[in-house]
C-alpha cells in the first residue's frame, strides 16, 4: 500500500443484507491525486454501492456483508468517524434534491461547516469563498427551493465544497441538468481536478464526461471492474450499447456488426385519417396565483403522425406547456383543445383516455401490491372489459423489458425499473397520444434505447410527445422540435432545421452533440438523421 | 426536499420582533384564550389577534386559502355543536329557552328539534371568537417567521441541537408534503382516477383512497431516509453544532416577553379567583324570559 494514494480499495465485496447476491465483487483500486476518474456503466452494475463503501454510507446506514478494505488517506475507513470521513470525501448525488437541506442557500453550504463547530466568522469566510469559487455569490440569499436544476446541483456541490474535501465523488450529476449547464458543472470539475482535487465521477453520459478529458475510466458489469484504462483505449473494451460513447467510436465499432432493425414509427397514424389536429393550443397564456405568467401566447398543434421532442432549458415552462394538454392546468386566457373539445369543459379522467401522461417522478404514482395490479389501474379507471386489461398489461410489460417482474411489488424495485413502470403504466391505457416527461432521467442508456424503440413502433399511438434535455433523443426518434424558453415556443420545426442553427442551440442552452454533428455532415448522403449504430451502415467506410 | 412555507420579508409589528420572543409571546397567548370562556375576554384577546393579523403586511390573498380552510373548518364545527346541543354542558347547569323549532315530519319516530337556548347561542359565539383567534395567531407563524431562523430559534428556547434542527424540518415537512400530495393526485388523475367519484362504506373509500396515500406516504419515508443520508455525510450529530444565525434580544424584545408572561399570570390570577366563567349576556336572558 502507498500511502500517498488518496483513495485505495482492495479485494473490496458487498451484498446488502435484503439481497442474495453481492452487489459488488472483488473490486480493487487505486487512485492518483488531481485526477478525474469516470466510472461508467449500466444501472445495477454496482456503481453506487462502491461509492457508499467509499463515503462510510456503508457499513453505517446500508448494512450487509462486507470483506475488503478501503483507505482513504491512508487511513482505513472502517476506522475513521463520519465526521473525518465527511471532510476527507465530499459526495454529490444524483439528485440534488435529495441532499439540500437547508432552507436557504447560506444555511445549505454552510451546514457541515456548522456541524463541525467552526467559528461563525470562519463559517462565514468559506461560504462566500465557495459560492464565489463556483461563480454563484448572487445566489447567497435565495430560497433553495426556488432555484432552477441547474443552481441546485451548483449549491449541493457548495455545501460539499466547503468541507474542503481532498476526494469529490459526484453520482450522475448531470441527470437533471439541460446540456449547457451539464457542461457548466464539468468544466467546474475540471478546474477543481485541476487545483489537486481528486475525482470519482458516476456516469452513463460518457460522451459528455469524455469532453472534460478524465485521466482514467473504469467499467463495470454486474458488480466488478471490466475495464480500467486511457479514455482512447476504451472503444475496444466497453459495450457500446451499454454507455453512451461519442458518435465516432459508436461509427467506428458499429460497422462490424449487423445492421440494427429500421425504426417504423407510429404505425397508426400512417392509414388515412382525418386531418384535424389531435391537441390544439390557441394563444395559450398561463400564470400562476403568485401572479408570476409562466406561459405568453402560446399557439401549437399536435397532428397525427408527430413524434415531439420539446427541449429547452430548466425551468422554461416545458412541463407547464405538456400540463395544459391533459387539464391538469388550464390556459389564464386562450384555449386548449383536445379532439377538439375545450379542456375547460373536460375533466382530467376524460382526457386520460385520448392523452396518456407519464409523470417524470415515478415514486408520485406508484402504489399497488404488484406490477400487474399497478398496470391494470388506469385501464380499470378508463372502464376496459378484463380480457382486454389483461392483453394491455401484457404488452406494456413485455415493452419496458419487465417480463417476470408482474407479480413484484413495484415499490420495492430500483428507481430505473420504477421509471419503466411508470411508463408501462400509462402505455397499458392505449390512449391516442403518448406524452413523457423527460422518460430518460434516472435510465441507463440500454435500457431507454430498448423502450424508446418499441414505444415508438407500438401500433396504438398517433402522436408521441416526449420532454427531454437529450439532444440525441430527438435527433434518433423525433420528426418534429419544440425549443421552448421563456414561456414561448421559439421554433417548431423538423429535426435537421430546428437543430442545424448554432446559435439557437446555444441561447436555448442547448450544446450540441457528435451525433448531431455526424447526422447534419452526412444529411446531404442520408436525407434523414440515424442513430450512430444506424448511420454507420449509411455511410462509406472510409469516412 | 423540503420546501418553505410563503415567507418573505415584510415591515410588520410580528417581523419586528426576535422569532422567540414572539414565539413565548405566542405560547402565553394561547395559554390565557383557553382559560377563560367569558364572551367578553375573548372579545379583548380577538381584538388583540386582529391588531397583529392587520399590521402583519400579508395581503389576504396569500392567506386566502389557510383562511378559507380553517373559517370554514370552525364554522362547520360551531355550527355543529349549535345544532346538536353538544358540547359545553359542563360549562352552564341551567338553560334559557328562546325558541323551540320541531320538524314536520319524523324519521323513524323520532321528530328533529331545534332547541334554540340563550346558552346555547352565547357557547357557539363564544368559541368561535375563541378559535378563531387561536387559528389566526397560528396562521401567521409560517408567513412571518423566517425559514432560515427556525432551527436557531427553538435552539435559542432551550432546545438541544439534534432536537432544534428536527424541529426545523417539521416545520418544512408540512409543506412539502402538501406538494408531494397536489403531484400524487396529479400523476393519478392523468391515470384516470377519480377523487370526486369515490363512493361505498367507509373500508371501501380507504381502500380507494390507496393510489393518492400509498404514493405519499412512501414518498415520505423515502425522504426522510435522503435527509439522513445527506445529513450523515456532512457530520451532523457528531459534537456541539455552530448556529450560524445569531439572534440577539433587544429592548422591545424583552419587553414582548415580559408582556407575554404578564398576560398569562394576569390571566391565571382572574381564573383563580374566579373571574372570566362562561357569561350569557342580560338581553339573551330576557328574550327567553
């Protein structure tokens, strides 16, 4: 052992106490200081486990079985307090929601510092001095629920950050955040990197984390390391279908394999149908009792045949815009209409039955004793005979990659899993329309690939509107693009205009990707934007 | 995570005070409004109610809502105890009758009346100022009491650290779960579940009642379960915790206080010595005579 190496694990095993198998197997690592280290891989894989056995989460509050030891410092963790560790190991979760405590940005950054019982003036000096190292002093004073995704994952980094931590273990941090401001948090990790902080980084998003150049990347599958190496290096060694890698490496490993399967979207609405538009927003203005207006004349179709992207940044109106489609918020001025009913005349039950909603938060829905029972709700509520419920429930499992979970309890399942019961949830109601909020969030790339696919090709829908801060969602599945910001629609259009103007992608704080980038130079070759796995076998082999 | 109640800074007489101070005033007040049960000492405690509620500078449309509930809350319940006769029998031995109102019809041999006593009238009268003044002193905590000085204030009541700072996160819980709730019932009205058409005993409605109190309840839990991990890894618990807020009485703080403890040994000598018992005014007496 070399007791200059900030963070070292060996022969490290954990099973939890609920489960049979171990989540993590034999792990052993070292890791040099001012380094950026990504650890990729599918939800399941371990990830978070080892991060809990590196942070003392584990064995304080998630006990189990463990064998191997961690050191931090060079001093083993098993021996140190919560408190030593906490100044030795900052960590960011996944979602800042679930770590900010305090009520206002002050308190939040300040709160280890105050449980360490610094003086007020020191407590004082480190909280400015870290809200001005993460260019967010103008946000001392704010109420923290207040502040949009981005800021929140910014101030969790703060009241890690304050502790002065000599390792910062980020899981998934750029989950919540819209391109611009995921690219914001990294180049953040890059300077700290780079003034001698080292850094574990949780993450699918390769392609993104790729970008701030990380000194090393580790792979894991199913509880162990597969792979730990350069960056360059790692085309050869990790499963493309598994992480999100740039488009170049997808181009270049994809061509030796069989071509994937054409997607065919929205069957239903390719037969001969009447024209008028399924959902119709007429100058559409939406404020809420705070007197605050969210929405500013908003005028927009939704047509048979129309697979939606609506991207923009945090807190632009997008999920309030989607709201209005199915009631649940009604237009200040202006009307909605659906099946060219007015909202104001329906309830939120009967436009259930044209317009289905997946909710972004799958733990706000879930609640019956078994995945089945969880699935027949919405039908059972929208009146479906039994034989017919049972065909839906079937179909909707076997489309989210469920099968064999039907009689599990979807409370005690992963959040991944949880997410795609949400969505089978909805997809079991066989309405007209199919709308999603942000259905990738929390998602591991193989998963959401696999049920986008078949969403998009089931047989049922009309028109598929879906939420999302992933560029390359609608550059693979969408025909049409919303940009909102501001409360306004600012472009509606297809895929290739939309998303060809730089500098409507930047002020929509939007960045583009190598996916993008590849699809827009082979446009003139394809006519159409692919997938990177599609693409490569649309475009000579010598480019 | 937890979300605040509606505060915001404003120039008012309850802002003007150190969160304590008011809230020891707060406790004696509502200590003395439930001693007495004479009209006329809870007309003095409403007026003084109504001094704070009018210069607390929240327009009552951000209080619409808390009033809408709670009025209609006391009303229902007053109204209740009118019509049924029950409750406050304790207090007076002998009614006055004014009017007897019988129904024209009978259920089940049984005939409704109405039995309208002077008692009766001035026992709802009465606890209706009495509750309200209560509620109303209660609704204005949240709207004016800083989110940020919670915790520190009940550390500054005497409260240990653990203890002030779980208090400081009731205080939040209670909002965010109102949140957590409107997106539950949300999520399941897009589903098709309908709160309004719940019918059937009362095992039936519970049973009904699982896709909005399932989801929130666990939401809860798992909550709470993310506050103590994000607690734990940043040494909460570990020694003696810094506040960094200070709070520091000044003289019109002292003088609250000393207003509070006032009020309440006031309050409790005239109830000892037998002051402030359930009062029916001569008029209403005269009418049933």
């Amino acid at each position: 052992m070399t007791a200059i190496s900030p963070l070292i694990v060996e022969g490290l095993s954990f099973r939890y106490r609920s489960r049979e198998l171990p989540a993590i197997q034999d792990i052993n690592l070292s890791i040099e200081p001012a380094q950026i280290v990504l650890l990729a891989g599918a939800s399941g894989c371990g990830k978070t486990t080892l991060i809990r056995c590196i942070n003392g989460l584990i064995p304080r509050s998630y006990k189990g079985d463990v064998s191997g030891r961690v050191w931090l410092q060079g001093q083993e963790v098993k021996d140190l307090s919560l408190a030593r560790i906490s100044q030795l190991v900052g960590t960011v979760l996944q979602d800042p929601e679930r770590q900010i405590l305090g009520s206002v940005v002050m308190n939040e950054v300040a709160f280890g510092l105050e449980n360490l019982g610094w003086e007020r003036a020191a407590i004082r000096q480190a909280v400015d001095e870290t809200l001005a190292r993460l260019n967010i002093s103008h946000l001392r004073d704010r109420q923290t629920h207040s502040l949009s995704g981005g800021e929140k994952q910014k101030v969790a980094l703060a009241g890690v950050l304050a502790m002065r931590p000599n390792i910062l273990v980020l899981d998934e941090p750029l989950a919540s955040l819209d391109p611009a401001s995921a690219q914001e948090a990294l180049d953040l990790v890059r300077t700290l990197a780079d003034e001698g902080m080292t850094v574990l980084m949780v993450e699918h998003r390769v392609e993104d984390v790729l970008r701030i150049q990380p000194e090393r990347v580790l792979f894991m599958q199913d509880g162990r390391i597969r792979f730990d190496g350069r960056p360059e290096v790692m085309q050869k060694n990790v499963d493309y279908h598994e992480v999100k890698l740039p488009a170049a490496m997808i181009l270049a490993a994809a061509r030796a394999d069989a071509p994937p399967s054409e997607i065919n979207p929205l069957p239903a609405a390719a037969q001969d149908a009447p024209l008028a538009p399924l959902v119709q927003f007429k100058d559409v203005t939406f404020g809420y009792e705070s007197g605050l207006e969210v929405l500013h004349g908003v005028d927009l179709q939704i047509n048979r045949g129309d697979v939606i992207a609506v991207l923009g940044p945090n807190g632009a109106g997008k999920t309030t815009l989607i709201k209005h489609a199915i009631g649940l918020l009604k237009p200040t001025s202006g009307q909605v209409l659906v099946n060219g009913r007015d909202t104001h005349q329906l309830s939120v039950a009967e436009i259930a039955s044209t317009l289905g909603y997946v909710f972004q938060s799958p733990s706000h829905m879930l609640f019956a004793p078994t995945v089945r029972e969880e699935l027949a709700f919405g039908p059972t509520n929208l009146k479906h005979s039994p034989q017919v419920i049972g065909e839906e429930v079937s179909q909707a499992v076997e489309i989210v990659n469920l099968v064999g979970f039907e009689e599990t309890p979807p409370l005690s399942m992963s959040f991944g899993q949880q997410k795609r019961v949400s969505i089978a949830a909805i997809l079991a109601m066989r309405s007209r329309i199919l709308v999603m909020d942000e259905p990738t969030a929390g998602q591991d790339y193989k998963n959401y690939m696999a049920f986008m696919n078949s969403i998009l090709q089931l047989p049922t829908f009309e028109a598929i509107l879906f939420i999302t801060h992933d560029i390359d969602l609608a550059v693979i599945y969408a025909n049409r693009v919303w940009m909102v910001n501001q409360g306004q629609v600012v472009a509606d259009g297809v895929p290739q205009e939309v998303l060809r103007d730089q500098e409507r992608l930047r002020t929509n704080r939007l960045v583009p990707t190598s996916l993008l980038q590849a699809n827009l130079d082979y446009f003139p070759m394809t006519q159409k934007f692919y997938s990177a796995e599609g693409l490569a076998h649309r475009i000579p082999a010598g480019d | 995570m937890l979300v605040t109640w509606r505060y915001k800074p404003r120039k008012s007489l309850i802002q003007s005070f150190d969160p304590r101070a008011w809230i020891i005033f707060y406790a004696c007040f509502l200590a003395s409004t439930v001693l007495f049960w004479d009209f006329r000492y809870q007309a003095a405690l409403f007026i003084l109610t109504m001094i704070t509620v009018l210069t607390s500078g929240i327009k009552f449309s951000e209080m619409k809502r808390a009033w809408i509930f709670i009025g209609g809350f006391v009303i229902f319940f007053s109204l209740l105890t009118f019509l049924t006769g029950r409750g406050g029998v304790e207090l007076y031995k002998e009614e006055h009758l004014i009017s007897r109102l019988a129904a024209n019809f009978t259920i089940l041999g049984w005939r409704p009346t109405l039995t309208i006593t002077a008692e009766k009238i001035m026992y709802a009268v009465t606890m209706l100022v009495r509750v309200f003044s209560l509620a109303s002193m209660t609704i204005l905590i949240p709207y004016s009491l800083n989110p940020a000085h919670y915790g520190i204030t009940f550390r500054g009541l005497g409260l240990p650290d653990k203890v002030a700072y779980g208090m400081d996160l009731t205080m939040r819980f209670i909002p965010s779960f109102g949140r957590d709730f409107m997106l539950t019932r949300d999520a399941q009205r897009a589903r098709g579940y309908e709160l309004e058409k719940i019918t059937g005993g009362l095992f039936a409605t519970v049973r009904k009642l699982a896709p909005l109190i399932v989801p929130v309840t666990i939401h809860a839990i798992v909550s709470s379960e993310d506050i103590i991990d994000a607690m734990d890894l940043r040494a909460f618990g570990v020694g003696p915790r810094t506040w960094l807020e200070q709070l520091v009485y000044r003289k019109r703080d002292r003088l609250l206080i000393a207003f509070g403890i006032f009020l309440i040994g006031f309050s409790i000598g005239l109830s000892l010595l037998g002051f402030g018992k359930f009062w029916v005014p001569q008029f209403l007496l005269a009418a049933a005579a």
